[in-house]
C-alpha cells in the first residue's frame, strides 16, 4: 500500500499504476525475450546468438577502436586483415570471435575482444529494445494527471 500525503488515503501500488499494457509490436517482444534469456543463461546466452546488422567496415572499425591495452596494434591489424579476407559481417564475427585461434590472439586479449563485443551485441539489443519502446509510447495517447489537493 502507498500513503498518499496530502488525502491521507491508501492506494494499491497496482492502483496507482493503473493497468500494465503490452506492447502491439511484436518485434518489441522478440529482442526482449532475447536479453532476458541471455541475462538467465537460456539459449540466448551465446554471445553471438541474436546476431548483429554490423557490415564487415563497421567490424573493422569497431576492432580498430580498441585500446592498445585490450589488444594490441599488431593483433588489431592481423585480425582486420582476417575480417577482410573472410569478409564477415556482424554475424560472422560473432561466431568467429568465440574461436579466436590462439596464435592469432593471445588468451588474455581474446577475453577482452569477445567481451567488448559481447558488449557491441548488447548495446545494438538494447537499441532495439529502446527504439520499441519509443514507437510505442509515441502511438499511445498523451494522458495528462490531475491531482485533487
């Protein structure tokens, strides 16, 4: 129960919050679900399994963005040249950076390269998530609030 201050009344959290309205879309649920079976260790746990819309420039650029100290420069530019070579997009890279050979990239530095684009994944998720998120509440009617003193 909520108190409110200025009526002295008691009002149902559920009240107050009126009812819970799914979203329309069905594309809203889909990235949803995804984050939430990553979070819980489902099978979206994989850190390439929803994909990515990334093109092979937008994984090049995104492997040169990365500090020296998570991979080194020699590293960076002998993994452009495989990202070139095999022309993998976001999806590709995916699958490929969870193999990284050894030779290629050192263990540490593959940790680091398979959780920054762990990150890349998640914030191109989220985006989604938002952006429904953002259509859904612009369709919805504007419900303004009256407070009674």
């Amino acid at each position: 129960m909520v108190y409110c201050a200025l009526s002295h009344c008691k009002v149902s959290l559920g009240d107050a919050l009126g009812k819970r309205q799914e979203a329309t879309a069905p594309a809203a649920k889909a990235p949803a679900a995804s984050v939430y079976d990553r979070k819980r260790g489902g099978a979206g746990a994989a850190a390439g399994s929803d994909g990515s819309d990334k093109s092979t420039q937008d994984v090049i650029a995104w492997i040169r963005t990365l500090p020296e100290n998570h991979v080194p420069e020699k590293v960076r530019e002998e993994l452009v040249c495989v990202v070139e070579q095999e022309r993998m997009d976001g999806n590709r890279f995916s699958e490929y950076v969870l193999t990284v050979p050894p030779e290629l990239c050192p263990p540490r530095n593959a940790l680091k390269l398979k959780a920054g684009w762990k990150n890349v994944l998640a914030e191109a998720a989220h985006s989604v998530i938002c952006r429904a998120n953002l259509d859904y509440a612009a369709a919805q009617p504007k419900k303004a609030v009256a407070m009674n003193c």
